[in-house]
C-alpha cells in the first residue's frame, strides 16, 4: 500500500531525524521535509502564539497544510503538550500524538503516548546560582533552555551553552528584576523530548501495520484501556488494566484482548492498601 510512495513530514523543529528513518524502513516510503514549512503558526510553546485547537486537531490540520503545499497524499505530523500527569497529580507530563494520513486510500492512523519521562520545568529566579541549580536539574546544557522577562517582553530561545546562559541572564537582570527560566520543549532542542517521538514513531508503526481480522484495513488499534485486574490477595477488581479494547476506523469492528498482568499486586489495590 505505502510502498515507494513520498510522504511529507510536517515540522520544521528536526522530527525527521527519528521519525523518517523508521517510516523508510518499516512502511519502504520516502520521506521529505518542507524547507520553510511554518509549524509555529499552530501554536508555540513560549505563547507568542496561542494553540487555538485541541492537540488531535492542530496535529492534523498541521499534517494536511503541509501535504497541500507540497502536493503530496501521504503525510505525518506530530503534537507535542506539556502540563500535570492525567493520574499522577502534581508531576509533570509529555503527551505526543502522532498522525499518519493517506488520502489516496482514505486512511487517518493516529496513536498517543502520555508518559512522565520529561525534563519540562520552569521557574522564576533572581541569581545566577538560582539559574545553575535550575539548569543542571533539568540536564543543561544537553536540553535547551529559554529565558524570558516576567513580563514576556523580551523572549531568549534555544539556549545551549552556559556562557550564552550567563550572558542573557545578566542582560535580562539589568532591566528586570525577576526572570523567568523554562525548559526548551521544542524537540531539536529537548532529546528526552525526540526519544518520546521516536516512540510514538514505533507504536504508530505498529499500528498501521495491524490490520482488522474483519475487514483487513490498516490501523487496528487501542481504542480503550479497561480497568478491573483483580487483586492476588483478596480477588477484588483494582484500578489496574485489565484488558484492552481494539477498534477498526473502516468496519468498527471490535475485539477485546487481555493484558499481559494476570493479578495485581495488592499494593495497588484500594481494599488491602487503602
């Protein structure tokens, strides 16, 4: 279906480096970039644009301008959020949503990580030893850093070296009184932050390559995680994931497949660990 097809990738932040490379080898297409496709016109992360659509939408109308500049059918764009864990409260999160669409077969294959393996991280400080700490926390100089006023006036980007840090510090300083330092989580800039991509990569990979029993079309995939693996000590349902539920996008066809964990751990149950 895919072979030696061209397909686009939407960025303009360096995706290619892990998403290409596994798209050439799993699905044998051949992939390109857009020179001066604009991604931060859906959104930045610093605010200077706001995202005005959800993740699933921006990533997609992403996907599709970049396949309508370039005249291509096949495309794939990636989406990137930032913020609290949806179940571990108070710890930070990376959700990456990545999707593949084919117009030429009426295919949109879409998969979703959400993972606490994240350097993302910002505060305000008044001293240079306050930035150091904050910087060999969140794995500078290997992880881009930006500085910016208090006010947003004035924004420093894609911070790399500790000299270039100290400088801009003590620029900013000279004019206002609190900084603002926040971790780059643009992906050039945030190798934690393309491992997650190249992840994402894998699992939509293995996604296209699944197809339903009922009808054979591509991109049978999770569709719900469903709870109630029952607890080893006194067999009451946990919160734990019991099964998964797998859902065709041509047919709806469903089907529903166990999780690898037989019992949970009574640690995790709310009956013998409340």
């Amino acid at each position: 279906m895919f072979q030696n097809r061209i397909l686009v990738i939407a960025t303009k932040h360096k995706k290619e480096t892990v998403i290409a490379p596994l798209l050439e080898a799993n699905l044998n297409v051949k992939c390109f970039v857009l020179k001066d496709f604009d991604t931060d016109s859906f959104g930045t992360f610093t605010g200077e644009i706001a995202r005005k659509d959800n993740a699933f939408e921006t990533v997609r109308k992403k996907c599709l301008a970049a396949m309508a500049i370039s005249n291509c059918d096949l495309g794939i764009a990636s989406e990137g959020s930032f913020g609290l864990h949806s179940t571990a409260f108070f710890a930070s999160a990376n959700e990456e949503i990545l999707l593949f669409i084919d117009l030429k077969n009426n295919l949109e294959i879409t998969t979703r990580i959400q993972t606490l393996n994240t350097n993302f991280n910002s505060s305000i400080i008044k001293s240079k030893t306050e930035l150091q700490l904050f910087a060999e926390t969140c794995k500078f100089p290997s992880h881009g850093l930006i500085l910016r006023s208090e006010n947003s006036e004035l924004i420093v980007k894609g911070i790399t070296a500790w000299e270039e840090l100290y400088e801009h510090f003590e620029a900013l300083k000279a004019n206002y009184s609190d900084i603002i330092v926040e971790t780059d989580m643009r992906a050039l800039y945030n190798p934690t932050r393309m491992k997650i991509i190249e992840k994402t990569t894998m699992q939509l990979i293995e996604k296209i390559n699944s197809k339903c029993p009922n009808c054979n079309h591509p991109g049978f995939g999770i569709v719900e995680a469903n709870k109630g693996l029952r607890c080893e000590l006194c067999n009451n349902p946990t919160n734990s994931i019991l099964s998964y539920t797998y859902q065709c996008s041509n047919c709806n066809f469903k089907s529903e497949k166990a999780a690898s964990k037989k019992m949970e751990d009574p640690m995790y149950c709310n009956y013998c660990n409340p």
